[in-house]
C-alpha cells in the first residue's frame, strides 16, 4: 500500500503532506477495496468511537468508509490540543489500516526540507507506534535536498531520536548526479538507439544540466515538443 505526500514551503497548515496522503488513501479505498474498507470502518468504530470526528476533518474522504451512518459534528477544542489530538488519532488509524492489510504500509514523503515541526513530531510517533506492530510493516521513505537540511533541521532531529530506539532501522542514500555514461544509457534507451549514436547528445545534456535527472528530463521533453528529439 504506497502512499505519497509533499510538504510545501508556502503551507502553513501544519500535519497537511501526512493527513493529505492518507485522505488520498482513504479516496482510493473507499472506490477500490470496498470489503477493507468496511475492515477499517467496523475497527475504527470498535476502537476510536466518537474520536473520528477530529480524524475527519483532517481526512475528509475517511467519512466515505465510515458510510452515511458516521455523524461528523466537531467537537471544539484549542488549537494546540486538536494539533496533540490529531497526532495521536493519526497513529490510531496507521494502527487500524496496517491491520486491514496483508501488504506493508509504504509513506513516501517529498520535499523534506521544508517539513514542519508538527509533522516531525508525528513521524516520530508513528515509528514508535510502528515498532511495536507484530509485523513491523511500516516502511517510511522521505526525500530531501540536503544542501538545505542543517544540523538542527527538524528532520535531522527525527532521524537522532529514532535512532535511539533500537530496533528502527533508518538509511540514508545520497543521491548524485548522473555521470557522463549514466546518462548516455539513459538517452540511449528512452530513445532506442545504440549508446555510439547518441553519446554527442547525451555530452551536451549533460554539460546543460550537470548531470541532474529531473533537469536532463525536463531538456528531453522541451526538445520532444519542439520535434527536435523523437523515439
């Protein structure tokens, strides 16, 4: 089950990259997996009762598991609290949903640099929530530009605290540019011809965009709509 987020510098809601992915989850479970969805509304009624409500205000599409019978009326509750409550509510339904499936539970975050301090602080939960799951089947990837990550960045902060539990493992994979050759493989294969062929071209790509995929990409693309590169 892959679910994908993506925090935004201009966002000041807080908690919206992990609430957003799994209100997309909800979405998609609630119009393709109709007999888990039912799983995950019978164990939230069972487990979280009235607590849902809070739940739904942050993941709107929920209330289409829940089904017509669920009265959403919020409760009214200070800001800091509703962050705590949200928080923990949140890793009461990863609780719930990873139970509801055979598959491992995939949270794929993007743009980790602009992550902030509330959704550190519930990442920080979820993983320690997670390790006590009797399959350990959480499995968070986050993506980060690290020229803009310092060493007191809330996600650095995330990584030293569960670190420190023990039995969460955590990798870290630098990513660089593509060299010369990596990029000629690329070229050679998007545009099916041998690697002697498109090697010039794949030199002034690189030159252009030092190697970056998302850059070299971009190039192709401009080129394609201009009919100057075409498979």
């Amino acid at each position: 089950i892959f679910l994908s987020g993506r925090f935004d510098k201009l966002q000041s809601q807080p908690l919206h990259a992990i609430s957003a992915a799994f209100d997309n989850y909800c979405a998609w479970l609630s119009e393709e997996d109709r007999s888990t969805a039912e799983k995950v509304s019978t164990a939230m009624k069972e487990n979280m009762g009235e607590e849902m409500t809070s739940l739904v205000s942050a993941m709107p599409n929920l209330s289409h598991i829940l089904g017509d019978d669920f009265d959403s009326k919020q409760n009214d509750t200070s800001a800091v609290d509703a962050q705590k409550r949200l928080r923990y509510l949140i890793c009461r339904f990863v609780e719930v949903i990873s139970k509801c499936h055979e598959e491992p539970l995939i949270l794929f975050l993007d743009d980790c640099q602009w992550i902030d301090a509330a959704s550190s602080a519930l990442l920080v939960q979820l993983m320690m929530t997670g390790s006590s799951f009797k399959h350990h089947r959480l499995f968070f990837f986050m993506s980060c530009r690290d020229d803009e990550i310092s060493a007191t960045h809330p996600l650095n902060l995330v990584l030293s605290q569960v670190s420190s539990f023990g039995n969460i493992k955590t990798t870290k994979i630098h990513l660089t540019p593509l060299t010369k050759g990596a990029l000629n493989e690329l070229v050679s294969t998007a545009l099916s011809l041998l690697p002697r062929i498109t090697r010039p071209l794949a030199d002034i790509l690189h030159h252009k965009t030092k190697g970056s995929p998302l850059f070299v990409k971009q190039v192709m693309i401009e080129l394609y709509k201009q009919r100057l590169l075409y498979p």
